[in-house]
C-alpha cells in the first residue's frame, strides 16, 4: 500500500485521464470511486460472472463506456449527497 501511495512514475492521480475523471466534481468532497473500464473490465467479470448479463442488457452504454467516478459530499439532514460523473467515448 505504501508503494501504491507513494509512487512517482505512473501516479493514478498525476493522469490525465484521472484528472479529466475528476473535473466535473468541484465542490469539496469525501473522496473518490474512480474506475477506468477498460482496465477494470476483465478484473470485475472474472470476480462477478453476473456483470455479463449485465452488460448485455445495456449494452449501448457499456460498449462506449470510458470511466465512471463517483463522490460522496457527506450527509446533511440524515441524507447521503453525492454525485456520479460517467464518461463515454
């Protein structure tokens, strides 16, 4: 974890494509779920088989989908806000 946090080469967070992820979020906030699909993709059918039911039935989104980045802005009134930014190509 270390390693991760503190690398030099190869920063997630120095990436352009992190960065253009993050830019619609300009409010202050909890943080980031950032998951880059074509990385990912392999990753999470091999650890949810049912992800390709999935994709099929939604599919128009899925085959342009890019990234998805989600942010929570913490809670007001006993109320979670957060927000979702999805990027297609």
């Amino acid at each position: 974890m270390e390693a991760a946090l503190n690398a030099v080469e190869n920063s997630l967070a120095d990436s352009d494509r992190f960065q253009q992820a993050i830019a619609p979020f300009t409010q202050q906030n909890n943080g980031y779920l950032y998951l880059d699909w074509s990385q990912s993709r392999p990753i999470l059918e091999r650890q949810l088989p049912v992800l390709k039911v999935i994709e099929l039935t939604g599919k128009p989104l899925f085959s342009h989908l890019q990234s998805l980045t989600a942010s929570s802005y913490g809670s007001q009134s006993g109320i979670q806000r957060g927000a979702i930014f999805v990027k297609l190509n």
